[in-house]
C-alpha cells in the first residue's frame, strides 16, 4: 500500500477513534442525540457515528501532503506507516466485526435494552481507543522526524484549513438536521 494510503487510514483510524467522544460532546451540549437523531446511523454500512464528522481527526497525516520532506524525512515516514500496517489492519478488521455484530443484534427481532448491547459497545469502544492510541503513537513518531520549520508550516496550514473550514459553514449555513 502506498504512503498516501497509509495517511488516509491514520487519519480515518483517528476519526473512527474520536467520533465517540464528538457524540458525546453533542449529546451533552443538546440534552440527547445529536441533530434528529439520524447521526447515530450515518457510519461506513449506515450505521454508528460519522466517520470524519466536522472536524477530521488526526490532521497531522493529510497536512503532510505538499509538505517539501527530504528523501530521508519521506523513507522514515514510509517506514514508520508500513511498521504499523498490520496493526491497523487488524484493529479495522476486527471494529467492523464488531460493529457487524451490534448491526445484527440492534436489527434481530424482540424487545432490546442498552443493557443488551452494553458488550458490544464496550468492544468497539476498546477497538476505537486502541486505534487511537496507535494513531497517536505513530503521528509523534511522524512528528520526531519533521524540523521545526516543517512542523511550522504544518501549524500554519491547520490553521488556514480551520478558517476555509469557517468560511464554508457561514457560506452554506447549517446541516439540514440541525437547521429544522
């Protein structure tokens, strides 16, 4: 697989692993779930938590691209991405089992209860946190090889997608979900 697909996968393994706790934070702030509720089944297969939601996680790997890396910088990145593809591999295999498994059992006849499916969220809960742990770890191993000036840079373009980012939502205005 090549770098740019081992970036995607870091950052959708970070998406995946935050998009609990976004909920969480829309729940909160909203007093029950988020929008009208539909949220909840917008996932990969129509069902759990937006995968990428508003705000990507793990930006780190996708603002690396255009970044001017040195042939050295470029085979310590590679080498860093193909040392944890397996890892990655598994963790994704077994969250959509996991997720397949809640689908099936939400979607089974009679009457459920949270307490129901309490073990199956409690496994994708665990999936997702390793997956950003080990995204975590290998973001910081990216970022020991970038210099100061790079990692500037870096900062300098979150901070110019954070206000493109604005400037869409002003223009387009809210989700339908949260307009109504």
């Amino acid at each position: 697989m090549t770098t740019r697909r081992w970036i995607v996968v870091i950052t959708l393994a970070g998406a995946c692993a935050l998009a609990p706790l976004r909920l969480a934070a829309q729940s909160s702030s909203s007093g029950g779930p988020p929008g009208d509720g539909k949220a909840f089944f917008r996932g990969h297969g129509g069902f759990g938590p937006p995968m990428l939601g508003d705000r990507p996680a793990f930006a780190l790997p996708m603002l690396l691209h255009g970044l001017t890396l040195t042939d050295a910088q470029r085979t310590q990145i590679h080498q860093i991405m193909a040392n944890d593809r397996s890892g990655f591999a598994s963790l994704f295999q077994q969250l959509h089992q996991a997720e397949d498994a809640l689908n099936d059992q939400i979607l089974a006849p009679g009457t459920k209860q949270a307490s129901d499916l309490a073990p199956q969220v409690q496994q994708i809960a665990q999936l997702r946190q390793q997956l950003l742990q080990q995204g975590v770890q290998s973001m910081l191993q990216i970022r020991a090889v970038l210099t100061p000036a790079q990692l500037n840079e870096l900062a300098q373009k979150k901070q110019r997608l954070s206000a493109l980012r604005e400037e869409m939502r002003s223009l387009m205005g809210p989700p339908p979900s949260e307009a109504q």
